[in-house]
C-alpha cells in the first residue's frame, strides 16, 4: 500500500490478511487483464496534458519515454510484496524509476484510480464482446450452410416433446439462426453503450484544470464520453447489461444443445458425430457418447449462471464508486465470456463434421399421424365444413387407429364417416386425402412467409447468408476502430518523441 507523505510516496505494508485475501489475488487479476489497457490509458492522458499545456514538451517526452522502455516481462512476474497497493501504483513506481517521481506524479494530474479502473473494465469489456460476437457468427456460418443443405430434409417438429407434425431441418435451423442473429443484434448494441469513456470523470466530480476528454476518448477507442462525471464512476449498466445480453445468447445456445443431445440418442438417431467429437466407454464396448454437446450444455450454463450471478452481485449496492462492482467483480465477467466463448467453439467444430441421418428423420416426419392436421385442412378445403368440424372427424379417425399409425385404414375411416353422416357434402377421392396424409406434401403447401416449404424458407435462408455478411461487416467496424485508435496512440507518442529528441 501507499501514502503520501511530505510529498513523497511512502510505503505502507497492509495487513497479512488484508494483503494474502484481497490485494494479492486482485494484483494477479490486474496484471492478467488491465496492464494493456492500464498502459494505453496512460499513454493517451499524458498525450492530452501536453496537448492543453498542463504538462510541459519535455516532461510529456520524458513520461512516453519511460512508457516505451518499461519492461513489461518484470510486471508481469512480479508478485505482490505489499510495498505497493496495486497495479497502478507499482506500475507508476516502475515509470518514476526512468523518468524521475516528479514526472511520474505529473501524469496523474486531473485523474483518478476511479476513471482509470472504469475506463480499464470498459475496453476489456468491448474486446470480450466482440469476442463473442465473432464466435457467434462462426456458429452461424455453418447453421447457414447445414439450413440450405438440409432445406427439403423431412423431420418431425415436436410441442412439449412430443412429435406434432412435419417440418423440415431447414426450417428448424432457421429458427434457431434467427435467435443468433438476435443475439448478436443484442450484443452489437450493448457494446457502443459499454465503449463510453469515463476518462476526465477523476474521481467522481471531473476536474478543475481544463482538460480535453473529447480527445482521450477518442486516442482510447472510444465511441464517445460516458458525460455525466458522477454516472461514469457509479454506473454499472454498462456491464449488467452486457451479462444479460450474454445470458440470453447462452439460453438460446443451451435449448439446441439440448435438442442436439436428443437427436444423437438411439432413440432419435437423427445425428451422428464425428469420430473427432465422442468419447467411448471404459467398459462399453459399443458406446459413442456425445460428449462434447454435453460440454456445450454445461460451459453455456455456467456462463448463464454467472452472468446471473453478477446481476444479485450489484443488486441494491450504492450508486458510487464501490468495491462491489471493482476488482473481485470483474473477473466474474470474463470468467462468463470465457465459457461462453468455449461453448460456442465446440459447437462450431460439432457443426462442422455432423451427419445428419435424413432417413431416419423422414421416416419419421411420416409415421406417428404427424401430418393429419393437414388431412383436417383438406376436409375444409374440399367439402367446406368448420375446421372444428373436421378436426373432430380426424381425431375419432385416429382413436380407431389405437395408437397404430395406418394411413390406408385412416383414409378409410374418414370417407366413410362423410358419406354417413355428412352425405350433403362432396367425399374426396381416396387419393387426395392420401396424398394429405404425406410428409412431403404437408411441408410443400405451407407457403406462406415463416413456413417449411421450398418458396418460404430458401429465401429466409438466403437473407440469412446476406446477414451474415453485412454482421461480419459491423463486427469488423469495431475491431477496426479498437486497432486504428490504438496504432494512432503509439504513432502519436513516437512522433511527440521524435520531436523532442529524448
């Protein structure tokens, strides 16, 4: 720890117990996660001093000087001793080792750990985003692609898992694509919301010397100022939002792992994996366990829970800067983004060497009377009874069936009880009503927008690829504004030195 005496830093030993269960394990997470962007803070604010005559050309010269030299191998190996408080403070002791105590204390005019720890959380914040928006998207990419191979593959759609009538995988993928694309949707939303400045916020109040947080801003990356000074220390919306984004995403993820799960069961055998993506028995001889969608189920639940888990965190915590949303909190966050990022890796790599077996699949969207529904429709359509009414006739049709699916005898059924006790209204030929009773035909009629069939579904599929596109194309605009702000921040420096001749 530290304080100032006599206007020098003094050191001050913490506790033991202070030190091994807080400063040491927060001084490890700090070196693991903010030295970058603690590094490019203090490279942007000492820019600006000298950019509004705060500091001097030859003192701004000397501080970039000591940032370029720092040996950053000996940061990252250091171990916390209790000399220093924290990352901050050690790093600033390393600086006024090259460029002098004086120098080194100059940077630190018109800030604070408070700005600097916020503005820090926020840029590794936005590179974990787009982080998971990019694993998102490669997720996508073979969704697309297994949604159009498998656009006409008959499959059996279920309601409270239960078979309930025919689709398509096709149709089913796209479902699941148009939940991802919401996802990222969400995520490229919140993430201009967390890449917001709080840089001239100092510790609460902002500042009285006139300083150009426009500018820092800007040399950071960022889209703008969190403005208002009290918010920009005390507001935690920033991250809660992004954990719920992340939650929702890992619900969606979780639901298809589940379904996958299933479809790779005996029972189902809609799915096989690959040799690369199952796990045998110790004493099974026979056993391919899906193991992996396991581990997808797992990592996206876990990443759910502590995306939750920060929520009741920051709940009823006061709004000021506080330890609650700091340093034990942050880690919680990355620790969500981590798993969630596995998840959606192997769920990738599953994707990408499945089998699907269509014949299994279709043989299945046509037993189990899936495509009666269709049979009440064509009632309606030809005789122009209720669909209440028809649906009535259907359903005693297949109770006489006792559970054994025969289209032959359902057919039979139905056109007799027309001609007995509906013999106003026209019977349908045999044909048409067993033409009805088929998978293929149930999924080609449902043509409108939403639907399984050729007409409706190939397009959606289409517009899915195309938003792929312009969704890489938005994920790059970001990545691109991080870098360029970062090699505008190391060019400036240079030049500014190169200039000064230190």
């Amino acid at each position: 720890m530290a304080e100032f005496v006599s206007g020098k830093l003094k050191s001050v030993f913490p506790a033991p117990i202070y030190r091994e269960t807080v400063l040491a394990p927060v001084f490890v997470d700090a070196k693991r996660f903010y030295l970058d962007s603690l590094l490019e803070i203090q490279y942007a604010h000492t820019l600006m001093l000298g950019r509004v005559g705060i500091m001097a050309p030859h003192e701004v010269a000397q501080c970039l000087k000591a940032l370029e030299v720092l040996d950053l191998e000996k940061i990252r190996s250091a171990t916390y001793d209790g000399s220093f408080e924290d990352l901050y403070f050690f790093v600033e002791r390393e600086l006024a080792a090259v460029c002098g105590y004086e120098n080194a204390g100059k940077m630190h005019t018109a800030r604070s750990r408070n700005d600097i720890d916020l503005a820090m959380y926020r840029m590794v914040l936005r590179g974990r985003l787009a982080s998971l928006m990019s694993r998102l998207l490669d997720v996508r990419t073979w969704l697309v692609k297994l949604a159009w191979e498998h656009r006409a593959s008959l499959m059996p759609a279920y309601t409270h898992n239960q078979p309930a009538q025919p689709t398509t995988l096709g149709h089913y993928l796209m479902a699941i694509i148009e939940c991802f694309e919401r996802d990222f949707e969400r995520l490229n939303g919140a993430l201009p919301r967390v890449n917001r400045s709080p840089m001239g916020a100092c510790a609460i109040t902002t500042t009285g010397f006139g300083i150009d947080r426009h500018y820092v801003a800007e040399m950071l990356g960022f889209d703008g100022l969190q403005v208002n000074s009290y918010g920009a220390i005390a507001t935690v919306d920033y991250v809660a939002e992004s954990c719920s984004m992340l939650a929702t995403c890992m619900l969606n993820l979780g639901r298809l792992a589940q379904d996958l799960l299933l479809w790779c069961s005996v029972e189902f055998g809609y799915l096989r994996l690959s040799d690369g993506y199952v796990q045998i028995s110790s004493i099974m001889p026979q056993k391919r366990n899906p193991v992996p969608l396991e581990h997808v189920r797992i990592l996206a639940s876990k990443a759910l829970t502590q995306s939750q888990a920060l929520l009741g965190c920051l709940h009823n915590t006061p709004f000021a800067d506080i330890n609650d949303s700091e340093d034990d909190l942050q880690p919680m966050v990355y620790a969500a983004f981590d798993d969630a990022e596995r998840s959606l890796r192997l769920l990738a790599g599953v994707l990408e060497e499945v089998e699907v077996c269509t014949d299994r699949m279709a043989a299945c969207a046509d037993a189990n009377f899936l495509t009666v529904t269709e049979l009440a429709d064509t009632l309606v359509r030809y005789t122009g009874m209720s669909f209440h009414t028809a649906h009535e006739i259907v359903s005693k049709a297949v109770k006489e069936m006792q559970g054994k699916y025969d289209a032959d005898k359902i057919v039979a059924y139905v056109r007799q009880t027309l001609v007995q006790q509906y013999p106003h209204l026209p019977t349908p030929e045999a044909g048409l009503l067993e033409r009805a009773l088929l998978a293929k035909h149930f999924v080609a009629v449902r043509t409108i927008a939403g639907g399984p069939a050729p007409e409706a579904l190939e397009p959606e599929i289409e517009r899915a690829r195309q938003q792929l596109i312009t969704d890489k194309q938005k994920l790059q605009t970001h990545l691109d504004r991080f870098s360029k702000a970062r090699e505008h921040l190391h060019k400036a420096a240079k030049l500014l030195l190169a200039s000064s001749g230190v």
